[in-house]
C-alpha cells in the first residue's frame, strides 16, 4: 500500500475514534443531566419537609403562615400520597413552576383557583396539580379510574391558614377538557347545574352523602401538553 495513503487512512481513523468519542461524551453528559434533572423534579414533589407545616386537625396551631403569604391551606387525602400544602397565586400561572418555597420547580405545587376564596367559603373550588409519576403530586389521581382504588379513598381534609377544617367525600370521577368552562370557572359556574353535568357523564359516580356541602374538585393532566384532564369531585362539610 502507498505509505501516503497508508497514513492518510491512518488519520481518517484517529479523526473518527474522536469523533465517536466526542459523541459518546455528549450522550453522556446529555444523559446524565437529564436524570439529575428528573431526580430533582421528583424530589420537590416528594419535598417532605414540607410536613413540617402541616396542621393537625385536632390542634389549633397552624403554622401554615410560617411556610408563605400565599399558602392558604393544607390538603390531604387519605391513604394517598396527596399530603401538600395549598397554595394561591395571583394567577393560575404563578405556582405552575414555583414551589411553595417560591423556588423554580418544574412540578410546581399544589394551588387553589386565584378566583377562589382563600377559605374555601365559595360554593365550588378548584384545586390543580401536576401529574407526577408514582402517584405524586396529583398523580394518584389516574388511580381513582380503578373503581376498587376510588371506593377505598374516598375521604380527604382541607385545613385552611384562618383554621376553618373541612372534611371531603369524594364521590365523582371525570375526564373532560380545560376549555369546559362549566368545570374551569368556578366562581361562575353554576353548581347545580354542574352537578347534574358530572352525574351524567362521569366515569364513576357515587350519589353524594352530603349534597348540600360545598363541592371542591382536584384537577390534573392527564397527558403532558393536551388539554386532557382527570377531575375528582367531592363535597366539603365544615367542622364545628
């Protein structure tokens, strides 16, 4: 062989083992920061140090204050991973990537209508969340599709930073979209009329216990970047 050629052969060798080496070391940096970015996503949905702000239903001290000006209440449902602290923006934008800290975090927090009255005293509140996987944030609620899973979870607390307490009996479960302004707009919505519209088309229905209570629904995605979303409704009965 032509030792030119030889040597150019030679180069064009070396120049592709770099090459490949250099792609190899992207993919690995691309890789890596893309699991060091959903461990971090997951962790601040999973932020237990956030059940250090948590009210007891049967104590009157709250330190819901202490977590933000614009935590408004506290929400758990039982037997769920939906233990969070309730939040309430100027908008519905605001907590979409922000935690209750006020930290950018891709699965934001929990957070009431900014429509809605901050002690759940309207007659229909909505709650959003993201959908995060292993059942976090508002993820639990694809379960709620299983109707075995729904019967046995149906009951939920809201305590709220003036400490009015409320019991939950969910009794709904929907899938519609957030262009349905019968479900999105809660303070213009008419109730009884949503009512009947989630009778006749959820996906389980359950006849209220407490159909004079005040009706809250959780709200979330059920696809990434669709208009899709799973709604659990439930009624709201106040502690005395």
């Amino acid at each position: 062989m032509d030792i030119k050629l030889y040597n150019g052969c030679k180069r064009v060798e070396k120049i592709f083992d770099k090459v490949v080496i250099i792609i190899c070391v992207i993919c690995f940096l691309i890789c890596t920061y893309a699991l060091i970015d959903t461990i971090h996503v997951y962790y601040h949905a999973n932020d237990r140090s956030l059940l250090a702000f948590r009210p007891d239903w049967d104590d009157d001290s709250n330190k819901l204050g202490k977590l933000s000006k614009d935590c408004v209440a506290w929400l758990s449902v039982k037997d769920t991973k939906i233990d969070y602290p309730i939040m309430q923006g100027k908008d519905n934008s605001e907590y979409l990537n922000m935690d209750p800290y006020g930290e950018y975090s891709l699965s934001g927090s929990i957070f009431l209508d900014y429509r809605n009255n901050p002690n759940f005293t309207d007659r229909y509140s909505l709650v959003y969340g993201h959908h995060m996987e292993e059942g976090a944030m508002f993820g639990a609620l694809d379960s709620y599709l299983k109707k075995d899973y729904f019967m046995k979870h149906r009951q939920g607390t809201i305590i709220t930073k003036s400490n009015k307490k409320y019991k939950i009996q969910f009794y709904a479960l929907l899938e519609d979209s957030a262009t349905n302004m019968a479900i999105f707009s809660p303070t213009t919505t008419n109730v009884s009329s949503l009512e009947n519209y989630i009778a006749s088309k959820a996906k389980i229905y359950m006849k209220p216990s407490h159909p004079d209570g005040k009706l809250i629904a959780l709200s979330t995605c059920k696809y990434p970047d669709t208009e899709d979303r799973v709604i659990l409704f439930g009624h709201m009965e106040e502690k005395k």
